[in-house]
C-alpha cells in the first residue's frame, strides 16, 4: 500500500492511505503520531511509562490550549514565565491555532517583543530538556487557572 501525506493548507493535511485519504488538523497528527509511536516502541516497566504519560499530558495540553477562553489565556500570559511562555510558542512553531491564540490576545507591543526574544533566544534551537520543563510548568499553571475558574476550556468548533 502507498502511503502519502502533504499539507493542503494551513496547519491542514492530507494523508493518503492506497486509494482512502483523510484530512486532519495539525493537532491530530500530532496525536497520531505519538499513538503510533507508543504503538511501535516497546515499553519497559516504570520509568518508560512515567515518562509516556508526561508527553502524554503535554501533547493534550498542546492539543486543548487552543480551546482556551480569550480571558483566560491573557491571564496566562499575565501569570506564567516570560521563558516558558517562548518555549511554548518554540515547540509550536508550525502549529498556527496555538501561535494565533497567544498573539491575538497580546498588545502589538507585547507581539513584538515575544517575536523578537524567539528570534534571539532559540537561534540555536530548543533544548528537548527545557521544553519539557516550561511545559510542566505550563500545565500546572493552566490547571490552578482552571481551578480558580480564570482559565476554561471550551468544546472544539464553539465559542
């Protein structure tokens, strides 16, 4: 069987199986992927699986950050490291939902600075270990918002 897969658009693809061809977002491949991953590597005991379970957690959190009220990502952006703020938007470079739902919530200024220190700061690239640290951090910042109700996630396609 051929398999072909090609970006139809923004963030949109095509993947092509035989003569059967989907289209997913860029976050579904992203979640594909990583099933197909956990699917084809086999896993030991303990640390193996701690260690899918926390890429688990930060690929959903990738995945459903989008989805975040307005309000409660400009309190993130108020609240969270400058730092791990930039490693976010590093690691998803290529993911427009995520990039358009930080800007579009930042002033020009706060725009133009952000792009400036991704510029800058990541010129020779993100440190695997560093992403994953400012996405833990992420995540435990996102769920005390949420429970302080500052921060909600809303159902995909409303709003």
């Amino acid at each position: 069987m051929k398999i072909f897969a090609k970006e139809v658009a923004p963030d949109v693809y095509s993947v092509s199986f035989g003569e059967t061809e989907i289209i997913l977002q860029g976050s579904e491949v992203k979640a594909l992927l990583l099933q197909l991953m956990q699917v084809m590597t086999p896993t030991g005991a303990g640390m193996d699986d701690a260690v899918s379970a926390q890429d688990r957690k930060r690929l959903e959190f990738m995945n459903k950050i989008t989805n975040a009220n307005d309000v409660g990502i400009q309190k993130l952006l108020l609240v969270a490291d400058h730092h791990d703020l930039l490693a976010l938007l590093k690691s998803t470079e290529d993911d427009t939902a995520i990039h358009d739902k930080f800007f579009t919530n930042m002033s020009a200024n706060n725009a133009k600075m952000f792009n400036e220190d991704l510029s800058y700061e990541f010129r020779d690239g993100l440190p695997e270990k560093r992403r994953r640290e400012a996405l833990d951090r992420l995540i435990k910042l996102t769920r005390e918002l949420e429970l302080d109700g500052d921060l909600v996630f809303e159902e995909p396609g409303k709003g």
